[in-house]
C-alpha cells in the first residue's frame, strides 16, 4: 500500500523520470532512495563525453546510458563494455590506432541488436593505410537482425563490396550519410549486379565526386545511386572543382536507379544548381538551396518544377537562426531590386506548403501586386522590409493569431471554428495600414498556415 500519496507509486514516478529535465531529475534523484533508483536513470540517459567523465562513474551507471556522443577515449569504450550498457545511439571520434579500432568494434558487437542510429568520424589528419572500415559491419549471431536507421561515417575507408555487406547488415536502415568516406572499388558499370540494393534507405548525404568518382583509380565505376532504388531524397554539395561530372550522365542514372529521387537539397555551384533544376531532375516536390544563390535564372530553374514543388528552402551555412534570440542581418543577393522575380515562387506554385526564404527581405508593395497562388500554405518563413524589430514582428504575430480567433454561438455555447463562413480579418481595424497590419492581412489569407517565422521566434497555431 503507498497511502494517498500519488508520488509513492513505483509507476508513477517511472513515467515521470521520462519527461524531466537532467537537473530536475538530480533533484528529484536526492529525495530518497526509492526516487533515486528511478531517477537516475534518466540522469544517465545521455551522456556527453565532451567533458572529462569518470570512468569509475562509468562503470557504476552505464548500465543506464543508452545516447553517447562525442566518445573520443579508449578507458571510456572499455568503461562501457565492461558496464554492459545498451545503446541505442553512438557519436564517435575515432582514433587510428589497431587497439582503439577493436575496442569499439566490441561495444558495436555488444550493442548490435539495439543500436538504432551510429556517427563515426575521423580527423583526416589520422588516417593511415592499413586502417579501414570493413569491421564495423560485424554482427553476431543472434537471429535478432540490426536495427540501425541511421549511419553517418566521415573520414574512413572500405572496399564497395564491405559497403554491399554493410547495407546487408543492416536492414532497418533509411537514412546514410557517409561524406568524406573513401569507397574503393574496381567494379565497373557492367558489374554493377554485385552492388547491394538497399530497399529501404530513402536519404542519402553525399557529395557529388563520392556518388559519381568515389575512386579516380578507376574510371567507369556504379554510382552510388545503384544502392538504393527507393531513394528519394539526396543532399549534396561539390568538394573539388576539378572533376566535371556531365549531366547527361546524372540524369541517366536518377532514371535509371533511382526514379523515385524528388527531394533535392544542393549546396553544389550555381551553374551546376541549375543544371539539376533543369537537366537531370523532372518534377521535384522539395527543393532546399543556399539563399545567396538566389538569382533570376535560378528562380525560372525552381519555376519548371511549379506544378509538383510543395515545399522550397533556403539556408545559411552554419547558421543558427532560431535558438539565440536575434534577429538575423538580411543576405544580399541577385534579386535584391527585382522583387517580382521572388514574387513569381508563390504566385506560380500552386501546390507549396512550406516557403521557407530566411534571409531575402520581400517587399509588401511587391506582395501585395498579386494574390499567392498557394492557397494551402501550412509553414511560412520569410522577412518583410520594415518588419525589423522584436516589437514589430511580435504585433504583427499577435494581430494575425487574433485575426484567426472567431466565436460562433452554437447550442448556447461559443466554440472555435475555421469554416468559410468564418471573418479573418476580426482584429485588425480597416484604417490600420501600418506594416504590421498589412503583413497579418496577408497571413490571413492562408486558412491552413500554422508556422511562421519573421525574423525571430517561430510561432505555431493549432
């Protein structure tokens, strides 16, 4: 019996020790001892290595621990091994040495049948011959297949027939990220039908010269893409600039291996950005490209997917725009002066529900010359010129979540609705032409959005 007390039952106060915070769950560790055995749990959930931990702590507690990042030290794989605990996600910086290599080939064989995500990087400067990646596809013998999804592997090495068997081993796997990894292989074209076919991976991050000339030794090899006949969605980038891969040849492949491919994210040259847009892909759904490229020529590119585009993204590299609190100076670029040329995104693409235009300044006056053709718009964020103060983002915010609050009586009652009948623009006086007003009426516009961002702190609406 536990009395009256709620916070005396053992599984109560488990499926609390889930939702608390690492500091919280410390406090909460030091009422007692029953609280303790559950709440240290969550305390040693996910352990950071990037401070020195104790490796005699590790022993104690690592039977919790199921996320480790940043391992770097041999004492901390044998701490973990030792402690048997069970991971489910691994963030690693190797070093090449034999011993650090078999070590953590170890704890991935111990944790081969619960380890859902792995990140294995290695500094360049490190790399030695004799050191490759063959190992890491070890698993043992249990019957229970891997359930890894997720692989990013940065500066290793493997032969194409370990990366065959490691696609093999793991079944379970959608998404790969492998930058930076050598591929060595004498495989040609031809032989292409030694290459695993991977049915479930859909995302793949890698840079051209990988998919395309993973090893200049030989010419004429598979692309990566025979891999994964289901892909969809690749993001690459260019490393080198000199090696041209034609686009012919990339198109062929898309169609041939994977016809599935329609989300691309590119941060690759401009002029090679526009040959994908307008020479290998054919109705992309998600394109993702960098803001300063923004240009006219890439915009009439992005245009010939108009009738399948749903969603458009720009970034920054490196950037952080929506944790600090500040709002972010505008990027310029190529259209800064020709605000039509942006404009034509949404009038033209009836299909987005997602524009995401970071650091491009838009104009009311332009927004305002022609209704948006995208009537079912769900996430929109974008900067507006004169929109450039906390204050000023916050009013016109608050004005557009008012616009959408409508009362209806019904049965006695008042009750939330977004039926046609409803009046958007409740909240915003007629004469209030200031810019806050005008961009709120033209969120209004869009029954179905539910994320914006202008310039600091998303907001989102049920």
């Amino acid at each position: 019996m536990h009395g009256n007390n709620p916070l005396q039952i053992p599984e109560i106060i488990r499926k609390i020790s889930r939702y608390v915070t690492t500091n919280d769950a410390t406090a909460c560790a030091r009422v007692c001892k029953a609280w303790s055995d559950h709440f240290v749990a969550a305390i040693w959930h996910t352990v950071d290595f990037t401070p020195k931990v104790k490796t005699k702590t590790l022993e104690r507690h690592g039977h919790h621990i199921r996320v480790v990042k940043n391992i770097k030290e041999l004492d901390h794989i044998m701490a973990l091994i030792s402690s048997d605990a069970r991971l489910r996600q691994i963030s690693i910086v190797m070093t090449a040495t034999p011993e650090f290599y078999a070590y953590f080939s170890d704890l991935l064989r111990q944790n081969s049948t619960v380890l859902e995500s792995m990140e294995i990087s290695q500094p360049s400067s490190n790399t030695i011959p004799f050191f490759a990646a063959d190992s890491l596809i070890a698993m043992p013998g249990t019957g229970t297949a891997s359930r890894l999804s997720s692989i990013n592997i940065s500066g290793l090495t493997m032969t194409r027939d370990a990366f065959s068997s490691l696609l093999k081993a793991c079944p379970a796997l959608n998404q790969l990220d492998i930058r930076g990894t050598a591929l060595l292989s004498t495989l040609t074209r031809k032989s292409d039908a030694r290459c695993y076919k991977h049915a479930k991976i859909t995302y793949l991050s890698a840079p051209i010269e990988q998919v395309f000339e993973m090893d200049d030794r030989f010419k004429n090899t598979p692309s990566l893409f025979v891999h994964f006949p289901n892909l969809k969605r690749w993001r690459t980038w260019k490393w080198t600039s000199n090696i041209d891969i034609p686009s012919n040849l990339i198109r062929d492949e898309v169609a041939r291996c994977c016809p599935m491919l329609t989300i691309l994210s590119t941060s690759c040259p401009t002029s090679m950005t526009i040959n994908f847009l307008t020479q290998v892909f054919g109705d992309l759904t998600c394109i993702t490209i960098l803001n300063r490229q923004l240009s006219a020529d890439l915009v009439m590119a992005i245009l010939k997917h108009q009738e399948t585009l749903t969603r458009i993204f720009t970034f920054k590299p490196f950037a952080d725009f929506y944790d600090n609190g500040v709002i972010p100076e505008v990027e310029s670029t190529a259209v800064d002066t020709d605000g039509w040329v942006i404009q034509s995104i949404p009038r033209l693409c009836p299909q987005l529900t997602s524009l995401h235009l970071l650091l491009y300044e838009m104009d009311m006056d332009d927004i305002e010359k022609s209704k948006w053709a995208c009537h079912d718009l769900i996430s929109l964020f974008i900067r507006v010129r004169g929109l450039n103060t906390k204050k000023k983002i916050d009013r016109a915010i608050q004005l557009w979540q008012e616009g959408r609050i409508v009362t209806v009586k019904k049965q006695g009652k008042q009750k939330m609705t977004s039926s046609n009948s409803c009046q958007w623009s409740i909240g915003i006086h007629p004469s209030d032409n200031s810019i806050e007003a005008r961009v709120a009426r033209h969120l209004l516009k869009f029954k179905k959005l539910r994320e914006v961002w202008l310039g600091w702190n998303i907001r989102k609406v049920a």
